[in-house]
C-alpha cells in the first residue's frame, strides 16, 4: 500500500484515542496484529492488559489456525481470555488477481483447514474473514459450509484494483456472500495500490457494499493505525458520514456503532 515504515512504532490506545479525538468512540475491538504465530496467546495477553490499563479495546479478535494438531488446544486456551470474542484465521490467497494457490494448504480449497472451521462454532467463536476480492466466491462455498457460524468479511470485500472487469467480479463475489445471511461486513481499508484515499473513489464501493448487505449486516472499521498509510482517521471517518448523510439517525447508529457492539457481544449501556 505504499511505505510501510511509519507503523514501524508503538501504537497504544492513547494514539488511537488521539487520532479519532474529533469523534464520539464508544468502545474498539482489537483484530490480531499478525504478531509471531508463536506468540498467539501472548498477544491475546498482553491485549488484554492494555484493555485492563486503559479500558480500551472492549473486544478481541484473536488469531488461531484451525488446521494444526494443537489447534483445538489453542482455541480453547483463546477463548478463556474474557474479550476475546472471535478468530481471525486467514486462508492462503494468492497476491494478484491472475494467480492461483488452488489446493495448496490452507487455501480455500484445503478440506483440512475447511475442517478446521468447525471448531470455531464449537467455541462459540465468530470468524473475521479476510480474502482478495478475487477469492470472494471461492470463499461464499467456505461459507456455505457453516450456515450457523457468525462471519464477518474484512475490509469490504478487499477491492484493492478497480479494473471494470475486476469491480464486476468484486460485486460477484461480495453479492454470494451476501445472500449469506450469516455474514456481515466491515466496510474498510478502501485502499488501491499506488492511488490515494478520495470520496469519488471510495463512494460507489461503499454505497454498493451497503446495497448488497443492508444497513442490518454492515459496520464502518477504523483499520487503524494501518490504514493511516493512505489516510487520517478523522478524514476516513469524515467520508464514512458524509456517505450516509441522508440515512436516518437509526442506520446510521447502526452502521457506526450498534451492529459492530451485536456482532462482537459489547455491552454499550
């Protein structure tokens, strides 16, 4: 996305509480930094001593894979954590739209690891899910193996080029998962490579997601400090409202706030 050496630095919730200070944030939930796969559960610890420091963040999305002899083990030891309410455990994708990792371990096509998912709905966990916009129907078969499991797709489908060919495949592959009931969506990181972050670019994407999902089944994400690469918080979240303006005070608490506390079980009373 570009030069990656400004995340090389400390980022605690009295950065994030200052990047956002020009908006009314409820509660935060932490998705899995890809911190050491060995240090799994160190990371879901030390997590949650930053939360006990600073009350921040309200939930945790852990990381587990879900094809390893030990991964039952490891999701249950996650699962003991109190905040951690879900699993981001990445299937292998290819880097561009015209490769393929079909069949390759942990690839969506890997009976195994679609196995492994299961153990997710054991736990009572829910699966953030994160794939190219180009594996977006490979992944809806995924999904369609666990009609029960609470999914919830990452960074809107990841439309990162905007080719007319691709967008088309994009929406394709964003309405199969759609017809998913059980999965919802996180409208953000609304990057393309080499392009910077505008409202005309990002609009039509936002505005396709939220006609394909429905205000019910989305929820706007920070995807900070990462995406910070491309924008600022206030001027990310700033577009985000903009977009919606015309919706009702009830969507719009819902996109913003209400559907990411039902999803992710925060009590915001």
């Amino acid at each position: 996305m570009g030069d990656f050496s400004p995340l090389r630095k400390n980022y605690l919730p009295p950065d994030y509480l200052r990047d956002s200070a020009l908006h009314n944030v409820v509660a935060t939930v932490h998705v899995e930094a890809e911190c050491d796969r060995s240090q799994q559960l160190a990371e879901t610890e030390w997590v949650s001593g930053i939360a006990a420091r600073f009350g921040m963040p309200n939930a945790i999305v852990a990381h587990a894979w879900v094809d390893e002899p030990n991964s039952e083990e490891i999701l249950a030891a996650q699962k003991r954590f109190p905040l951690v309410r879900g699993i981001r455990t990445k299937p292998v994708t290819a880097a561009t739209p015209d490769g393929s990792v079909r069949g390759e371990k942990r690839s969506l096509q890997c009976p195994v690891w679609r196995k492994g998912l299961a153990l997710l709905e054991k736990y009572d966990l829910s699966w953030d899910l994160r794939v190219p916009s180009w594996h977006l129907l490979e992944a809806a078969e995924v999904v369609r193996e666990h009609p029960n499991m609470r999914i919830v797709l990452n960074h809107t489908g990841y439309p990162l080029v905007r080719t007319p060919e691709l967008l088309a495949d994009w929406r394709k592959g964003m309405e199969a998962l759609a017809d998913c009931p059980n999965v919802h969506c996180k409208i953000s990181s609304l990057v393309q490579p080499g392009e910077p972050w505008t409202y005309e670019d990002n609009l039509p994407i936002i505005q396709d997601t939220l006609r394909m999902f429905g205000v019910d089944r989305c929820m706007f994400a920070s995807n900070f400090p990462v995406d910070g690469i491309k924008a600022s918080w206030d001027f990310i979240y700033l577009a985000f409202k903009r977009a919606t303006a015309e919706m009702t005070d009830s969507d719009r608490t819902k996109l913003f706030s209400a559907n990411a506390a039902r999803f992710y079980r925060i009590d915001l009373s």
